[in-house]
C-alpha cells in the first residue's frame, strides 16, 4: 500500500493523486474508491492505494481515505 496526496479531482469521476519522489501525479477513477464517495473526497486529503496497470499506463486502485 501507497499513500499520496489528492492532487487534483475532476467533475467528470476521476482525478489525480500525487506521489512523493514522482514527477507524475496518477490517475484514479471513481470506480476504484473503497469506503468513500467521490463527493466526499476533497483536494489535499491523505489517500491509501495500489498501483495497478491500464492500458493507457500506472493507476491507482483500491484508493482508500486515510
């Protein structure tokens, strides 16, 4: 298990997270979020997650508020 920073949340059910000691913040969708809904998560709150693999690259699943 990860944990990072919600970096930035979208309208449309997904957002970004960022990662220390990485220059790219990852993806997560709404579909991966577990003991939370994506209304209530905010900009800057603490996440636990995995990265799993897409087709269009790294993402985190099983996202988790901490």
């Amino acid at each position: 298990m990860q944990q990072g920073i919600v970096a930035k949340k979208t309208d449309k059910g997904f957002g970004f997270i960022k990662r220390d000691g990485e220059e790219k913040d990852l993806f997560f969708h709404s579909n991966e979020l577990q003991n939370i809904a994506f209304d209530e998560l905010q900009e800057g709150d603490t996440v636990s997650f995995e990265v799993g693999d897409s087709p269009k690259g790294p993402n985190a699943v099983s996202v988790n508020k901490v």
